[in-house]
C-alpha cells in the first residue's frame, strides 16, 4: 500500500469519525430538547394545554374557512384568536429562553472542565519539577559520597 492510499483511507476514516460525531451531536441535542419539553410540560400541564389550544386557534385563523368563522363570530373570535397568537408567540419565546439556558449551563460546566483541567496541569507540572529537584539532590549528595569513597579508597592504598 502507497502512501498516498493510506493517507486516502486515513482522510477517509477521520470524515467518516467527524460524520459520526456531528451526527452524535444533533442526536444530544435533539434528546435535551425533547428532556427539557418534557420537563416544561410536566411542570405546567395547563400552561401547555392552553398553548396547544391557542396555537391551533392561531393556525385556524390564519386558513380560508377559520377567517370564515372569525368574520361571523365577529370582534370576539378575532380577540380571541390574537389572543392565542399571543400565547403561542410567548410560548416560542419561553422555549427559546429554555434553550439559551441550557446553552448558558453548557458553557458553564466546559469553563469548569477546563479550570480543573489547567489546575490538574499546574500541580502535575509541580509535583514533576518537585520529583526532578529531589533527584538532583539525591544525585549530588551520592556523586559526593561517591567521591568521598574513591579519595579514602585512594589514601588508604598510598598509605
């Protein structure tokens, strides 16, 4: 194998990793969209039954027989379903905030992984310097009794 094939399969691979990890990704997010739904509509049932209910009257009135009954149901329907417009549009907004929210705690935990990734650096960096001076010290202090040894060795065979 050349290689110009190997660096071919390896560009290969890494597109088809980088495939999967976008993929991966879209998936995450769709699961905390679908969670943080969930959550809403468990922690306002009403809220959501009204939003549904505003929503399809919104989306009623905007077809050709929903303005029908609008204009025979007079000044109160129309209130009523720009009133629903409004909730429906406020329930868009809420959904957004939830998920710049969830966006905002994204940010906060990799600002934390990787102030203790850097403190996990500084203190592996201290305790090598720490390991490195001890073994020069230790190198020293041995080089030194090692000489100490060869001159007394010495002294005592010219004597």
């Amino acid at each position: 194998m050349t290689s110009d094939e190997k660096r071919a399969e390896l560009r290969e691979k890494i597109e088809a990793g980088e495939k999967r990890n976008e993929e991966r990704a879209l998936a995450d997010r769709a699961r905390d969209a679908a969670e943080s739904a969930t959550e809403f509509v468990k922690a306002h049932p009403i809220a959501t039954i009204g939003g549904a209910i505003a929503i399809g009257l919104a989306i009623g009135a905007m077809t050709k027989p929903g303005r029908r009954v609008a204009r025979r149901g007079g000044v109160l329907a129309t209130l009523f379903a720009d009133a629903a417009l409004a909730y429906g549009m406020h329930a868009i907004d809420r959904a957004g905030d939830l998920a710049r929210d969830g966006q905002d705690k994204l940010e906060d935990l990799g600002e934390s992984m990787a102030a203790s990734a850097r403190s996990a650096r500084r203190d592996t960096a201290y305790f090598a310097d720490k390991a490195a001076d001890r073994t020069g010290v230790a190198a020293r202090s041995a080089s030194r009794k090692a000489g100490r040894t060869v001159r007394n060795l010495r002294s005592r065979i010219t004597h």
